[in-house]
C-alpha cells in the first residue's frame, strides 16, 4: 500500500542499516535495525504509523539528504 508520508525504504541486512526516504525528500539512515523490525516495516499496512510506533526515536540516526545534494 502507498505511504502518505514514506516513499521508499532500503535495507542493508549485513549492516543492519535502515534507510528511509520520506516523500518530503529527507533521507535517513538508522542504525542496527533488526532484520525482523525491517521486514515488519516493509510489510506493515501503514508505513507512517509503524515508523513512528517501531522506528522513530527507537534508533540511532542521521540525516542522509544534505549529502545527497
């Protein structure tokens, strides 16, 4: 189902790295992310409100969109 508020989401399994791309055009990497959290995200019915349950202040992050541009 399309998110209102997520355009895409990246995982780097070896990593554990999450990356989120907001349909703002921010960009975020979250750090150690469990394989099961990532797989949840991508599977859940609305992005927006398991991000902001399961993700969101949960784990580390940074910004990648300024060095994108």
């Amino acid at each position: 189902m399309p998110s209102s508020v997520i355009a895409g989401i990246r995982y780097d399994a070896e990593r554990k790295r999450l990356v989120v791309n907001f349909v703002t055009g921010r960009v975020f990497e979250y750090i150690d992310v469990p394989p099961d959290v990532a797989r949840a995200f991508r599977s859940a019915f609305s992005k927006g409100t398991f991000f902001n349950t399961y993700i969101r202040d949960r784990y580390d992050h940074r910004e990648l969109t300024r060095e994108h541009s």
